[in-house]
C-alpha cells in the first residue's frame, strides 16, 4: 500500500480510533498513543487485511485488542495497597453487589450475537454516536440504533432475571 493511501486511511479514521479508544480506556494520553500504536501496528499489517469487512472495523479491532494488552501489562504491575481505614461491612456489601452486577452485565453482553456485542461496546465503551457506529459497520444509523435498542433490552431482561433468582 503507498504512503498516500496510508495517510488517506489516517486522516479518515484517526478521529474516530482516538474517541473509540477514550472511551475504553477513560484516559486522554493512553487513548492517544494507543491511537499511534494502531496505526503502526496497521501500517506493518497491512497485507494481513482481508478486505472482508470495513478498514475501520480493522483498525477497532487492533485497537481494541492493543486496550486488552495494556491492560494485562497494568494487572501483573499492579500491586495492592494497604488502607489503614476499616471498611463497614455495609460498604462491602455494596461494593460486592455492585461488582456482581458488572460482572453480569459484561457476561450478557459476552452472550449477545458478534455484530450486536460490537455496537453495545462501540456505543457504550467507544462513547460513539449510532451515525459514527453506522459508519464502522457499513449499516444505517437507523439499525445502529435498533441494533443497540435490542441488545440493551436483552441486556435488561436478563439483569431482571438474575435479580429475580
């Protein structure tokens, strides 16, 4: 592929890379070199890409998957921090309550089908408008956004399930 084009793929979707990945990662400078890190690691894959779907759904995808790396690199860093504070046991309640339900809703959304699990994170992790997730997914904005209405609601039924067992 010529640098042109290279930089052509660049100018289209650095914007979109960067937002998709400040919304993952929470945190400007890493969303930022993550961004640079995707498109090198593009630029060196670029006989890799199949043509089987959108270069950016390709680029979101390295980006995700670069996310998931640095966040392996932060859990074997991480070391625990003694707190001289006594938690209640109200508070460690709370605290375990509300980790069960993010934990259930990350294994409903891991349950949903690919390209509905792919709009659920892109809209709620990439912090992406349904016209940008329509763009990525070579779709409508319109089945973006029902896309997104379906998962959320399987989502919720089976939060109320889990809350009901």
């Amino acid at each position: 592929m010529k640098k042109a084009e290279m930089d052509e793929i660049y100018k289209k979707n650095a914007a979109m890379i960067y937002k998709y990945l400040c919304g993952l990662t929470q945190d400007t400078q890493l969303a930022e070199e993550l961004t640079q890190e995707t498109f090198f690691q593009a630029i060196k894959g670029i006989d890799k890409f199949r043509g089987d779907c959108k270069i950016s759904v390709w680029l979101c995808q390295i980006a995700k998957n670069l996310w998931y790396k640095e966040l392996e690199k932060r859990n074997k860093r991480k070391t625990v921090e003694l707190d001289d504070t006594i938690p209640s046991n109200e508070n460690i309640e709370k605290k375990s309550l509300n980790n069960l339900e993010k934990v259930e809703v990350f294994r409903l959304m891991h349950s949903l089908e690919d390209v509905t699990r792919e709009v659920m994170y892109l809209r709620l992790a990439g912090d992406l408008q349904f016209s940008e997730i329509a763009s990525i997914m070579g779709k409508t904005e319109n089945w973006a956004r029902v896309t997104y209405y379906r998962g959320k609601q399987k989502i919720m039924k089976g939060m109320k399930e889990w809350t009901e067992n």
